[in-house]
C-alpha cells in the first residue's frame, strides 16, 4: 500500500529483509535527519587514515582504498598494503583506452591482491550490461559513441571492457569474494541521476540491489555513499542513499564500508562498529590530490593473506529496468530538486 506524505512524497510498506523504504527517501536530507532521531543511529566521526610509515603486521590485513581517479592515475601514489580497493569512476565515459590505461595501472602495483567495482562513470560498461541509458552516452560521447566503441572491443577483440583488466584482479558487481579471509561484497549502483551508468531509482528499486549483500559481510565497497556520512556537497546538501544507510546500520553492520562517487565527502568516518571510507581520488575539479586511505583489519583465524575466492552473485537480470524507460529524471518526478544538482 503507498500514499502521499506530508511532503508530497510516495510513501510506501515495502520491507525487505527487514529494511522498510523511507517515506523521504527522495530527499535524502530530511531523511537523514528523521532517521537520526527515530533510530538513534551513533554519530559518525572523521578520524585519520594510517600513515604509509606504519608497518604491516602478519596479524593484520593492510586495505589500501582509491576511488574516483578519472584516468589521473599517473599522478597518484599508492602505499604498499595487502589488499588495493577501489570504489568505482576509474575513468571519465569508459573509453577502452581510459580503462586500458587503468588496466596497466593496475598491473603495476604490488599488491597481493586488487579489488575493484565500476562506478557510474564507466559508461562501456554500463551499456554492455544493459545498464546505461543510451540517451546519456549519445549526450557525452556522440551519436557515433556507440558504434566507436563496439568497433574498439571488436579490434581488441573482447566482448565487455572488465576483460581488459589484469587477470588476477577481482571485479565485483552485486558479487562477492573471500580475500584474506574476508568476506567482500562489491556493487556499481547508485541512485538515478540522469541515466548515467548502473542508476537505480531511489526506494524499492535500489533497495532490490542492497538486499544482495550477506549479512556476514566483512567490507561492503559500493559507488555511492550511504546517506550522512561522506556524501555532503559544496552547497551542504547530503545526496547518499538512505536504503544503503539503513541496509548496512540495521542488518549488515560490515567492518568497513568502502566507497566514493562524491568527491567533496572523502575521509575515514567511524559510528564505533563500522569504519567508512570516501576514498575519492579527486577532489571536486578533478584533481587527485586526495591520499589513498589505509585501514587494518584483523586477519580472520584460521585465514593466511594468500587466500582469495570468488563467488557468485545476484544477476544484473534481476535488477528492474523500469528506470531505463523513464523520460525524465528522478528530480522532475517528485523529488527534491535541491538535493540532486550535485556535479558528476
């Protein structure tokens, strides 16, 4: 059952897995602020990354967290660590030679093992899962963008841009790995805006995608933040996801929280269970003067950092394609516009 609420927004009954869609979830400020009384959710705090001088212990699991690099990875210094993650928007539009160039990035760092999800920037591919609204990629790339880029992967004759990465890199999308003895779960998703790679509409369609993650998760990494915590704007606004929010505060409740997409909220956050992580490269302009953040974790008993596997996870064929067919963003379909003008 759904009805209006005192802000004009839809509300609606839909639980899953124990998580009710937010009456607000549109506006992802007064959502925030309702949740913050009615669950009385610990206060996140900003703390400090580790030092690249501190050494790594054999008890420890050293995560090194990037996101948001936009093919400026020539310019950033990586600290050694076990595990390198990043969180998405490792290129512009997801051209192949921008995701080449990450690919040998990659292939660089000495890391025992590398972790890494899209974001909605990588827009090859979005639309090689079926997840892109071509309208965007006719907008960025041209009438002709598609047609360049299915000609580029047929030269390089692959048929998605992932198989360009290094082969011993674990790609993650609504998917889970074991590495270091540590459960991980990765997802591209964030909520719609203006049809760019992997957007889900805020509510029970997102809410679809977060129910994938296992509630024994130890590091959750996806593109967007949770709403409150690295995910404020210039102008103050927060745009996070509140189903995220809820998700990993009420049922998942992971060690870390590894994410990115807005460039303004990067830090090390803590609630006193979970350690979050806006590991933006960029700042705001695009200029990667952000350090990597480093986390330790324990090593799970029983576990050596050798160990690595990956399982199977929720089909993109699973997520509704209803948004893909909306004309018009979500910010003219109820939402609050003021929370949404917010630069990609």
């Amino acid at each position: 059952m759904a009805s209006a609420g005192p802000s004009g927004h839809q509300q609606t009954d839909c639980i899953s897995h124990g998580i009710r869609v937010h009456p607000e979830t549109r506006c992802p400020d007064r959502a925030f602020s309702m949740l913050s009384v009615e669950k009385e959710f610990k206060k996140t705090k900003k703390i400090k990354s580790i030092g690249p001088g501190v050494p790594i212990t054999s008890d420890n699991v050293r995560i090194v967290c990037i996101s948001d690099t936009h093919s400026r990875t020539n310019r950033l210094d990586v600290p050694a660590g076990d595990v390198l993650i990043h969180a998405g928007d490792f290129t512009f539009h997801g051209g192949m030679g921008e995701v080449q160039a990450f690919a040998n990035f990659l292939a660089t760092q000495p890391h025992k093992h590398k972790v890494v999800i899209a974001g909605n920037h990588e827009l090859s591919f979005g639309y090689c899962d079926g997840f892109c609204d071509i309208r965007t990629f006719k907008r960025l790339l041209g009438s002709t963008g598609v047609d360049s880029m299915k000609q580029k992967m047929q030269e390089l004759n692959i048929n998605h841009p992932r198989e360009l990465l290094p082969k011993d890199v674990v790609y993650l999308n609504n998917s889970a790995a074991t590495v270091c003895g540590l459960k991980m779960w990765g997802s591209p998703w964030s909520p719609y805006f203006h049809g760019w790679a992997y957007n889900a509409q805020r509510g029970k369609e997102i809410l679809k995608i977060w129910d994938g993650i296992p509630s024994n998760t130890d590091v959750v990494i996806t593109h967007t933040p949770p709403v409150g915590v690295g995910d404020q704007i210039s102008s103050g606004d927060r745009v996070g996801c509140v189903e995220l929010y809820t998700t990993l505060k009420e049922r998942v409740r992971p060690q870390l929280h590894v994410f990115g997409h807005i460039h303004e909220g990067y830090g090390l956050y803590t609630d006193g269970t979970t350690l979050y992580a806006n590991a933006s490269t960029c700042n705001i302009n695009y200029k990667p003067i952000n350090n990597p953040i480093c986390i330790d974790l324990p090593l799970p008993e029983g576990f050596s950092k050798e160990d690595v596997r990956v399982e199977a996870g929720m089909s993109n064929h699973e997520v509704s394609r209803e948004f893909l067919q909306q004309q018009s963003n979500v910010s003219q379909s109820g939402g609050c516009a003021g929370c949404f003008q917010w630069r990609l």
